[in-house]
DNA sequence: CTTGAAGCTATGGTCGCTAGAGAGATTAGG
DNA sequence: CCTAATCTCTCTAGCGACCATAGCTTCAAG
C-alpha cells in the first residue's frame, strides 16, 4: 500500500492535487490506515497515471471524467472515447494555428525594434496600433498567456 | 466623451472586463459623470486598445503593466520592451512545440482506435498507459485544455 | 413623462490547481 | 525507547483573467 506521497511520487503528481482530485470525484475516496492516513494500491495509481497522463495531453477534468466513466464500463463501444480525443485534437489544432499567427506578429515586431528609445520603439507602437500589424488578420480570439 | 459601453464596443473589450481593469490599476479610475458614470475620453480608448492588442498577442496583465509603465516613459531605453516581447516569443514558441507533440501523440491513437469496444479501444489503453506512447517522450509540463 | 436600455456596486463562480496554518502520524537514528 | 525529522491531516484562501447575477440608479428616446 501506498501512501499519498509515494503515489504522488510514483505518477508524478504532487500530494494537494491527488486530494483535490478525490475532492472532485476524479478519484475514489482512499482507504484510510489506523491513523487516517490515505492508502493507495495499485489500482489508484493506474487511474492517478491515466489522469496524468490525459492532462498531458491537454484533455480537460470535465473530458476526463467522461473518459473514466467509459473506462469503468468496458463494453460499451469505442465511438464515444473516439469523439472525445478527436474533439481534442481539433482544438489542438486550433490553438497551434492560432499561436503560429502570434508568433509570426512578435517575430515581426521585434525585427523592426531598432533598439532606439522607447519613443520610437515599434514593439510599443505596433500593440498601441492595430492597423500597422502586417496582415489584416483579426488576432486570435484569446489565446491568452498560461 | 464616451460611456463605458461605447468604450468596450470601440475597443473590443466587455464592460465587466474594462471595470476590472480599472480595479486591478491596469486603468486610471475614470472621470464620472453627475450621475456616477464612468466617462472616458481619446486616450483611455488609446490605452485600452493598447491592452487589448497585447493581450491578444498573448501577453499576460502583468507584462501589459509593464509595458505601459514603459510607454509612460518615452525617453528610455527600448531594451527592455524589447526583453518582454522576446520572452512573450519564445513562451508561445515553446508552446507551440509542446502542443505539435500532443497533436502527433493524439493523432496516433485516433489511428490507432479499432472502433470496437471500450475493451480494445487504443485511446483509453494509451491513455492508461504511458509506456505505449510511440516515442519516449515525457509529454508537456502542463499544456491544459483552455 | 414614461419606458427600456445601459449604467452602478457588490458578490460569487469558473478552472486547475497551489500555498499556508496548525495539528497529528510515522519513521529513522541514536 | 526517545527524539527529531519528515510525512500527512483538514481547512481556508488565493492565483489569473475574467463572467454572471442581483438589485439598484441614471439616461436617452419617443
């Protein structure tokens, strides 16, 4: 049996997020030892593994969930897993297109940064002015910093 | 002199949104009407535009502040402006690699999916199972779904 | 002058955690 | 066996960047 630093340690999840997780009922509620200490076997660290690595992945709790809850129910069909991990990697998608549309804009404005004073320094002047970005494209919609 | 509402519809930015940056000091507190209504004039809308832009360039609150308490100030150096547009660049550089991993790691298990039952669904197996991943590859520290 | 839209404040919720306080449990070394 | 160090426990609060709601007041058009 496992305690909850060990299991942390063994998915590579730290202690407060395996508690918030039984928290939310992404993990069932542990056994508990003699001194109320949550233990773990080896099935919440298959589970803890899958979560992780489904955060890794970029799914949602909310998609996680739902893909526990076919996981637990082995016969039903494919499709619904199916749906979820294509759904995910159509807004993947979207997000990589969307940053390479922001990358190419800073690359830009720090290519025409001449290293000046503030006055006159494009980085400044170009996010003060939308009409002196390069294409007409409409930034994306929020693809805001992590 | 603009209300609020026509402040947030000529800069793109929701009501709720522009009063939040004033809480936070992003924006000055606004001048008020007799009826205590904000009221805003040309360089608020320039300053808001100016967040707005940045903000769609993925630019956290934090770098906006100080971006602008860079613009306040026009007789210095452009390093530093420069120095947060850079790092701006390679955060969504470095995300935009992380994502191409999971993109890739995604797409093979959607191939993968046999279409038949949970029970030899690829996507599940995948997930549960970090070792079956193609390459060695430790996915994304934390690239969640938006 | 009335009505309906737009404004006000204040509070609480979202997501996925993370941090801290203060107390109790467990383990390793002496 | 005792102590000290390291877990672990519960609970609360906070982060970023907003959005939603409630219950008001103000304003502009007809």
């Amino acid at each position: 049996m496992l305690t909850i630093g060990k299991l942390g340690t063994q998915a590579g999840v730290k202690v407060p997020t395996i508690r918030y997780y039984e928290q939310i009922g992404l993990l069932p509620e542990a056994e508990r030892s003699a001194g109320n200490q949550r233990l773990y076997g080896r099935r919440a660290l298959e589970r803890l593994a899958f979560i992780r690595h489904a955060r890794d992945l970029g799914f949602s709790l909310g998609a996680i969930r739902d893909l526990l809850s076919l996981s637990d129910d082995p016969d039903q069909p494919c499709a619904a897993a199916d749906a979820i991990a294509r759904t995910q990697l159509a807004e993947i998608e979207s997000r990589i297109a969307r940053l390479t549309a922001l990358k190419v804009e800073l690359q830009r404005m720090l290519v025409q940064c001449a290293h000046g004073t503030i006055a006159d320094c494009r980085v400044i002047e170009v996010l003060g002015d939308h009409s002196l970005c390069s294409t007409d494209h409409r930034h994306a919609e929020s693809e805001a910093a992590p």
